[in-house]
C-alpha cells in the first residue's frame, strides 16, 4: 500500500497492507490502540488489525464529518484523533434523462427500498481476524470523476461524488479487488446493475452502471474474481464504473486503498 511514515506519537513505523493515512472528511484515520477489544466511532464497530506491538484501527470518515477533535470507544477508554479539514473541487453534469434527476413520485418507493437494501449490506459488519485493505483496482480505464466532488446535476445542488468513476468501453471486465462474499446485487434506479462485496470489518465495496452481472448474492470471491462488465445503466453519462468502498459505513476515497502501481 502506499507506505505512511507515522510519527512516534502515532505508530513510529510503516503501516504496511494498511490504506493511506488521511485524516479528512471521506478519508481514513489511522488510530494505534492498546487493545482490539470493543471498538467504536460514533456507535459503530471499526475495524482493527494487529501492529507491532499493538493494534491499529483503520477508521472511515464520513464526508460529512467537520474538522475537529474525535475520540474512539474502547474497552480502556477513549482514544483521540484528529480530522483536518478538505476543500473537495465542483463538478458540474448535465443528465439527459430528467428523472433520474428529480425523480416521479411513483418512483420513490422503489428508491426507498432499494437505499434500504444497500443500508443493510454498508451497516454489517463481518467478525473477520484480517480483511485484505491491499486493493487491485478492479477495471482498466481513466477515472474520469473523483471521490468527493461537490456534484451538481442540470444546475441543482447534489450529494458530493461517493466513489471514483472509471470511464471505460461497454463491456470492460470487472474482477473483485480483494477476496470477500457478494452481499448484493440488484438493478437500482439510481446505480443502474449493481454489485455489493463485504470484505470483512465494514469494509464493503460497491460497483455500479454495470452492463452485466456473473455473481450472486451469498457467492465466496476471490481477490481478482469476475464480477460482471462496465456498462452506463442507471444514472450514467456514458460507460463508466463507478466503485466505491465504505469503511464503518462511511464511505472514503477508494485511492487511499490502491499501492502505487495500482493507482490510475
């Protein structure tokens, strides 16, 4: 992984396998600890991995956290962190299809639950000893839209950009960037074909606008594994791969989980 010299206060050593130490909103903060007993931000189970002489707990941090002072739930207590602030760049896009934009009300029920499906599958976490965080960028291409970008679509105001896009021809091959299991997968109005990977510790990563999907809800993957093929279903410009990966149900820049070599 892209290799973070922590300071003494933190960890005093390279924390390799692990993401990109980026304590912002939409990044990953890399907190040492003592123990790997009972640990929680914001009410939610983070993940820990074993470090020399200790643990570490690699937490996500959601776009919408404002800089400042945080603290970790443990069974000894609470330990601090700090987030810094991030200024993320405006995207502008025009959607042709007007109500995948301002949706019709018969068309909210169906979102409601298909959001409720995903929820589900961000909020779980799966009691793994190590989750694999040493990502395979999982389509070739150009990314052609950044995590994070304040979105507005035909002159409205949207959420900010949740994952990466990765613009590449229909039909491009899509492979599983870590070992994990298929917990959803579904047609969503917004997302288009869709697949959803638990990897382990409320790591789950997320693949939309495919063409085609080759995997079933409950399947065992493998790091590299064929998912399905990049396509422009749903809310889409073109044909492109949006991937996004959640951590403790935030989701964060997937580019801080890709080493060097992977990173487009």
């Amino acid at each position: 992984m892209k290799c973070l010299a922590l300071t003494l206060l933190m960890i005093g050593q390279c924390a390799l396998g692990l993401p990109e130490h980026d304590s912002v909103p939409g990044g990953i903060a890399l907190v040492p600890l003592t123990t790997d007993r009972n640990v929680m931000f914001d009410g939610r189970l983070v993940m820990v991995t074993e470090s020399e002489g200790g643990y570490i707990a690699v937490v996500g941090i959601p776009l919408s956290c404002s800089p400042g002072s945080f603290h970790l739930d443990t069974a000894e207590g609470k330990v601090h962190f700090k987030v810094k602030e991030k200024q993320y760049e405006e995207q502008r896009l025009t959607i042709q299809n007007k109500r995948k934009v301002n949706p019709y009300a018969q068309d909210m029920e169906r979102i409601t639950r298909e959001r409720a499906e995903m929820d589900a599958a961000f909020n779980h976490f799966s009691p793994v000893n190590r989750a694999d965080t040493d990502f395979d960028l999982p389509t070739e291409g150009i990314v052609s839209s950044s995590f994070g970008l304040r979105r507005i679509l035909n002159d409205q105001p949207r959420s900010p950009h949740s994952g990466m896009d990765i613009a590449a021809p229909e039909g491009t091959s899509i492979h599983s960037p870590a070992p994990g299991k298929i917990v959803a997968t579904g047609d969503y109005f917004f997302n288009g074909n869709t697949v959803l990977v638990d990897h382990g510790q409320g790591l789950i990563t997320m693949y939309c606008h495919m063409s085609s999907i080759n995997v079933e809800v409950g399947q065992a993957v493998d790091k590299g594994q064929y998912l399905g093929d990049v396509g422009k279903t749903g809310r889409a410009t073109g044909a492109h791969l949006h991937w996004g990966v959640s951590l403790n149900n935030a989701r964060v820049n997937p580019d801080l989980f890709l080493n060097q070599e992977n990173t487009p």
